[in-house]
C-alpha cells in the first residue's frame, strides 16, 4: 500500500443547479475541468453543476457513471509511492447523443437560460477545421450531415449552432463557449468553426453569432492517460478502491482562461485557475514545449521500441534530446518569457515525464497527428527559420512520424488519424523512394504550410533521415546526432 490522502467530497448536487454544459465525457474532464468545479462547488457553492455529454461514442462510460450516482474518484500520483484521492460529484448529469432521448436531453440543457457556459474537449478533429489554413471542412460527411435542417445533430459543432440559433429565436442569452482543447488560440478555433457552420446555412445569424458569443481562449495543462484494466488492479492494490470509471492522473495541474463569460462563471481563482486578459504566450509555451515534447516521445521513443512515456524517459538519450529541443529550438521561439522561466519549465516538463506511476501510452499521444503537428512542430519550425536557426530536432520527429505511418500502412494497423486512408495510400504509393514519400507529404497542404514542399534541402534532409530509420539505424543514436552537430554549428 502507498501513501495516500482522501479527499471526500463536500458537494451536495441537489443544492447547486446546472450552469455548465460540458461535450467531450472523457478522463481529462474528469481529471481537470470537473475537478476545478469540485473545489469551486466545495468552497464557494453556486449554480455551476455541470452536465457531461458524449457524442456518438463511448455511451459505456455514461452507463457507467449514472450507475455509480455520478460520483467517481480521481487518483492523483506524485509518484509511485504518493497520492491524493478525490470525491468528485460536480457532474450532475451524464448524456449519451447517441439516442433520440439523449439528442433531447442535451439540446435542453444548452437551450436553457440557466446554462451559462458549454466546455469542450473534444480534441482537435472534433472542430472540423483544416489544421494549416483553418477552413470548416464543409465537405466532410459528419458536417454535412448537420448542415442538412431535418437531420438532428452529430457533432458538438451542430449542437452548438443549434442550441444558439434556439436561443437566439427564445429572447435567450447566448453561452460562452469555452474549448479546452489543445489547439493554439482555440477559442478564435472555435468561433470561426461555429460562424464558418452557421454562415453555409444564414449569413445573417453568423454575424449574430461574431457579436453576441463569447469564446475565451484557455490553456489546459495535466498528463491524463488512458485508465488499463492493469491500471485498475493497481490503483485498487495501492487505494483499496475498485471502479471502473475512476481516473488516474498526476499531481501537476494548471488551467489558465481568458476572462470574458457576460452570463458570468464560477469563481475559478478560489481553486487555482488563473484568469488573464490574453491567454496566448501560455498556451505557445505549453503547446511548443510539453505537447510537442510529448509527440517527439510518441513517434521517435515507439520506433526505438518502447510503449510508455516514463519507460522512454529512462533512456538518457531520449531525455538529453527532449532538453535539446527544448532549450536549443523552442526557447527561442517564447521570447516573451525569461530565460530562467523556461528552464525551469523544461526541466519541470522532464521531471513530470519521468513519473513511473502514469504508464503514459505512446500509442494514445500518437493518435490525430495530421491534426498536432502544424500547432506543435511546423509553426515553431518556420519561426526558427525566419531567425535563421537549425531545427533539427523538430525535422527528426518529422521524419519520425512519417516512418511511423509508413510502418503501420505497411502493417495495416490504424494510427487514428481523420487522415488516415490518404496518408496510408501516400505511404504505399511511395514505398520504394524515401525523397518522393517526403515530396508527397510536403505537399498535403491540409498538414504542412506550402513553402516547405518546394524546400530542396529541406526534402533531401527528410529523406536522409527515413532512409536511415528504414535501414535499423537507432532514434538514439541518430538523436545524439542531432545534439552534437548543431551544437557544433552553433
């Protein structure tokens, strides 16, 4: 048994009612958004309950909670032998869109006056934007389908349109959509998803929308992963607690938020949430360093062979390589921070990589990344270019996720990516010559910004590299490659 702290729960649901709609029911509004509500609803009280929806998938994990009274525990470690149990009762209802009933029931709670806010994590791809130009993928089936006035909504996007036309219509306030997700300046994401949606079908109630809805941006920032039954086994060995809808997380958490809700929002400052004017320099920050970090780890530490993010960070050349990507390209880059804030974000960033407790899956960081890598490497890459700076580091984990899909076209396993059948038939396409895989890619301009694909010497670097992960050479000594050569440069 570990050391732990259990931290009961203090809300009483049939005292606060809804003032949060919240779509996209997985662990990390579990673990964050829901958690920051807890404490709120624990100090401060308020109207500020949340209803959880899912869209079209997982309706297991609703069952599961409403068969539990929609309480569930968050277990956070520090390490393996140190965590904090939570009590979480902030959601007070949890939706599956799935059914006609649910469709009705969430169409309800974003359509009433008392909803004030409607959260969203529903990842990247759940907004429909094209990565690079941001364009509403209008030809995309799910958007189409919503577009059609006589079909009910698929996607949070038509529901969202929907309930704001409704309310608009009623004489009803609009809500604040607040996403958090990461993408850079996710709130402008979001209002040119919806305004980009609701213009196909009335120009006039897209400009209502442009006036009259608020959309905050936010930086969200805590290491969720995916809960495995080994993880069950171990949280019950180590807590005596034993659910199937229980979350496991670290002990770090940050949420940082726009200040701009006109229907007003919970007191979040009493539970640590840091309310700004502009929210941007933070989730660059976080975006460049952690997130991009994170999907170096995912491509290049799965084509070393390792399955976890802590076990990868074990290798000291995986760690001195995320240090050199870190200080050496994306430092750079964050020049409204000191020099003395970014190291020590980095090195607090290496350190939470390091927890062993987390069993963080490479393969669960990989997923989606058409849509992560113009927001994590490529902006941060054409920035290093206009300062006349190397970036190796980021052009290895090019390379990498290039040879990470071409392993699984090759294998016939799915990487999860909304771009998935292109990218594969780009891979097969292309599977004798490493320069012609390089130009084909370079040219998705749905992923990569169109100066890179005519970029000779940046195709010839490319192409070098996949031929020598191709040919067995290790990611670790190609990483300290990297270190030692630019180093040398510099």
């Amino acid at each position: 048994m570990i050391n732990f702290q259990t931290i009961h729960s203090r809300v009483l649901p049939d005292q606060h009612d809804v003032g949060i709609v919240h779509i996209g029911l997985g662990a990390f509004h579990r673990a964050h958004q829901a958690v920051y509500l807890e404490k709120v609803l624990s100090e401060q009280g308020g109207d500020w309950s949340i209803v959880s929806a899912n869209i079209r998938s997982n309706y297991r994990l609703v069952d599961q909670l409403n068969a539990a009274g929609l309480r569930y525990h968050v277990v956070e470690y520090s390490d393996k032998e140190t965590a904090k149990v939570r009590e979480i009762r902030a959601i007070k209802e949890a939706i599956f869109t799935g059914t006609e009933d649910g469709r009705k029931a969430l169409l309800k709670y974003l359509t009433a006056s008392t909803t004030k806010i409607v959260t969203l994590t529903v990842t990247e791809k759940g907004y429909y934007l094209e990565p690079v130009s941001g364009r509403l993928l209008i030809d995309n089936p799910d958007i189409r389908h919503d577009l059609n006035p006589v079909n009910q909504p698929k996607t949070a996007l038509g529901f969202i349109v929907q309930a704001l036309k409704q309310r608009k219509d009623q004489g009803i306030e609009a809500f604040t959509v607040l996403s958090c997700d990461n993408m850079p300046h996710n709130g402008v994401r979001a209002k040119q998803a919806a305004v980009e949606f609701a213009k196909v079908k009335d120009e006039a109630f897209a400009k209502w929308i442009e006036k009259n809805v608020a959309f905050p941006s936010t930086m969200v920032d805590r290491i969720v992963p995916a809960v495995s039954p080994a993880d069950i086994e171990m949280i019950y060995a180590d807590t005596g607690l034993n659910e199937p809808i229980l979350v496991k997380t670290e002990h770090f958490s940050q949420w940082v938020i726009e200040d701009d809700f006109p229907l007003g929002r919970p007191d979040w400052e009493t539970a640590g949430v840091q309310m700004v004017d502009d929210v941007a320099n933070y989730e660059m920050m976080k975006l460049r360093m952690l997130n991009g970090s994170h999907s170096l780890l995912a491509y290049l530490g799965s084509l070393a062979g390792f399955k976890t993010v802590s076990e990868a960070m074990q290798d000291e050349s995986i760690r001195a390589f995320l240090d050199f990507y870190m200080r050496q390209e994306v430092a750079p880059t964050l020049s409204s921070f000191s020099s003395e804030e970014l190291e020590a974000y980095s090195e607090q960033l290496l350190q939470r990589f390091e927890n062993t407790s987390l069993y963080h899956q490479l393969l669960q960081i990989a997923m989606d990344g058409s849509q992560k890598l113009p927001q994590r490497w490529l902006s941060t890459l054409l920035q290093l270019r206009d300062l006349k700076l190397p970036s190796t580091a980021i052009e290895l984990g090019i390379a990498g996720w290039m040879s990470f899909v071409c392993h699984a076209a090759y294998g016939s396993q799915s990487i999860n990516d909304p771009l998935e059948s292109e990218l594969f038939e780009l891979s097969q396409n292309h599977r004798e010559s490493s320069h012609d895989l390089v130009q084909s890619f370079l040219k998705r301009d749905d992923i990569f910004p169109s100066s890179l694909k005519e970029n000779t010497a940046l195709i010839t670097r490319l192409a070098d590299l996949i031929n020598q992960i191709h040919s067995g050479t290790k990611i670790q000594q190609m990483m300290l490659s990297v270190i030692q050569n630019t180093r040398v440069e510099r």
